[in-house]
C-alpha cells in the first residue's frame, strides 16, 4: 500500500466586531468583496452575516500551514480595519445575541435555516477544522476509528468559549453544547468499512435526510469531497500558534496510527459512549480537569495524559517536520488555554465582557506581522 501524503488543510471560522461596542456585525460581505480579490476562493461566508472563514490550501507540512494561515489572518484583519471592524477567534462571543445577527443570503444556508429553524439562527459558534490527506479510503476509515479516542484530548487543549449571552457558562468549551443540537453531530459510530460507510450515507440520502455527506456534521468525518479526514472537534484558537499546534497534532496522531498499522499493531477502540463521556469533561473543566484512562480504568489529570500523547507520537514528529509546534503544546499547559485566559481577564476586570473581546482581538493578531497589519489599515 503507498503510503499516504498526510498533507494538511486548515479552515478557521472568525468573529466580524465593532471596534465600539465590541459586539458582531453583520457586515461580512464588505471584507467578502475585497478579501475575494486577494484570497480567492480561501475565503467564505458562513451561515451568520457576522462570520467570516479562511481555508488553506493543500499543505504539505506544518511550515506551510503556519505561512498559509499567517497570511490569510493578516489579510482578514488588515481588511477588518480598513473598513471599519474588528477580528476575533474565539468560539463563541461573550455576550451577543445569536437573535441580533442576519443570516447570509444563499440556498444552501435557506435549507439548513428551513429545516434546523430556530437551532440553525442560534448556531453562532466558530470552530477549527483540520483536514489530513490519506487517499485510501479504507485506511482512512480506520484511521478515523482509532483516532476517536484522542478528540477529547483535542478538544481540551482547544477550549475558546467560556461565555454565552453575557454569563459565564461554567463549561470550557460551550461551543461544543451549542453544536450537540445539531442532527448528525458529535462522536461518530465505528464502520469497519468503507462499504458500511458510504452504505450508511446512501441511506441518508435515499430517505431525505441529507442531500450529501457535507450535512454530517461528526467530530471526525472521512470528507464526502476531498481525500482527507476532517477533524472538527476543537474551538477555533485565539492564536496562529495554537492553531499551528492542534494542526500538528493531528497530523502526528494520524501518522502514528498508520505506522502502528505497518507493523501489524492497533490501537485499542473504546465505546463511544466511553468516549462521550472523556468529551463531556473536556468541554466542561479543559486541561484543568480529569479525564478517564480506559485501559486502567481510573481518573487521570488531564496533563499526565497529555504527556502520554506527546510519548506516544514522539517517534513520528522529526519526520514531519514538526517537533517544535507538537511541543508548544507546554505553552498551552502553562498559559491555559483559551477559555482559561478569557476567564482570567474576566475576573481581573470585575466581569467586564467588552475587555475580554479587546482581549481576544489582541490574541487573535498574535505572531502575525503587526506592523504591516497596522500600516496597511492605514493607508
């Protein structure tokens, strides 16, 4: 069997704010129109007018998906300022309300609005989704069933969204709440083959439910389009470098799996219900909490698992290239991770939301080149 490309695509979704009130604007089609002459087709609406997203191209290695992403945030913001607005990367808004945005005028978001109705208007969240090239469908479909049992590690080290129509949540990550409403969301079952799969899809499709596979929505999913699997468990990181950090990862867990393959090896599957219940913590307490160690059956403080995770792709990350930004996982340790910072300068500033979304666009321009950011919103 050759062995796959594991090439890299990233696809982040970002907050359009007013510099004044620090709250959405419904005014994404102003950075559309310029943004399309810079960016291409790299650049997108969603559903919400106050959502814009970037995706990279085909990556060959992590270097490129930190250039590729570098330049298109610094794009999005120089044409944010230039008419007027602000970028944020966080996974939900602290404290807009989904009823206040306007939805993008276009077929496809009609349907999903007419079908979803009033879950498709309140699904105002912005995620990261990783896409790792592995041709063969089958290895794929393989890949993608070993590879469940790492999401709530995932999710944790991605946890960006505290905050929910002005409170405090409680959760880490309530993006991921707000999505669960979703049909065809969340952990996906095993399929043992690519048969069983597309049979399933078929299904589907047969019987109205979906029109194609874009409308399954899973965690991972092998992608109905492209020959890839598509990781969409995590909140959309405030900085490139976490975003850089999550890509290579993935990457790495992707690689290792197939290495233990070649030598006749697995990875032991769990319950998906098991599983659910690693996602649950992860979504509620982030790196501060526990998750379970299934093989011993027992709780285990998310950090020493993730010490584990870094052992157990260590033998692959020289090859890609992408030591340095597996290991910048310790900053995310010992910064927190998104919602933990969010929170922190929550409570420093006595529960001032507006201070928290100054802070997010602060984090979101971080490692870009800012000087040109600024001089070209100038001109």
């Amino acid at each position: 069997m050759e062995r796959p490309a594991f090439t890299l695509g990233v696809e982040e979704e970002f907050q359009i704010i007013d510099p004044d009130t620090r709250e959405l604007r419904s005014h994404v089609q102003e950075i559309l129109d310029e943004g399309k002459l810079v960016l291409k087709e790299r650049v997108k609406p969603e559903m919400h007018q106050s959502v814009i997203e970037i995706g990279t191209g085909i990556c060959k290695n992590i270097a490129e998906v930190r250039q590729d992403v570098g330049e298109m945030r610094t794009e999005i913001i120089r044409l944010a300022r230039k008419n007027g607005m602000r970028v944020a990367s966080a996974g939900t808004h602290p404290f807009s309300n989904w009823a206040d945005q306007k939805i993008f005028p276009d077929p496809r978001y009609d349907s999903v609005v007419q079908e979803m109705q009033l879950l498709a208007r309140a699904n105002l969240i912005f995620g990261l989704h990783v896409h790792v090239g592995i041709k063969d469908r089958g290895l794929a479909i393989q890949i993608m069933n070993e590879a469940l049992y790492f999401l709530p590690h995932m999710l944790a080290l991605s946890t960006n969204s505290p905050f929910w129509l002005g409170r405090n949540s409680g959760l880490k990550s309530f993006r991921t709440k707000v999505f669960d409403r979703f049909p065809r969301t969340g952990m996906p079952e095993y399929f043992e083959t690519t048969a069983e799969f597309d049979e399933f899809v078929r299904i589907l499709v047969s019987t109205n439910c979906i029109d194609n596979g874009k409308k399954i929505w899973w965690d991972v999913r092998p992608h109905p389009f492209f020959d890839t699997i598509e990781f969409r468990v995590c909140d959309v990181p405030m900085r490139l470098d976490e975003t850089v950090t999550l890509a290579a990862l993935f990457q790495a867990i992707c690689v290792k799996l197939y290495r233990l393959r070649q030598q006749n090896l697995g990875w032991r599957r769990y319950r998906r219900a098991l599983i659910l219940e690693n996602k649950w913590r992860a979504s509620r307490y982030g790196i501060e909490g526990k998750l379970i160690d299934f093989g011993k059956q027992t709780e285990v403080p998310f950090r020493d698992l993730i010490a584990e995770m870094l052992d157990f792709v260590d033998d692959v990350v020289d090859d890609l290239g992408s030591r340095r930004e597996v290991e910048a996982v310790g900053w995310i340790l010992e910064n927190g991770s998104g919602a933990d910072r969010q929170l922190r300068v929550y409570d420093a500033t006595g529960g001032d939301l507006k201070k928290v979304v100054d802070y997010i666009c602060e984090e979101t321009s971080h490692g870009l080149p800012v000087e040109t950011v600024y001089s070209r919103s100038a001109s």
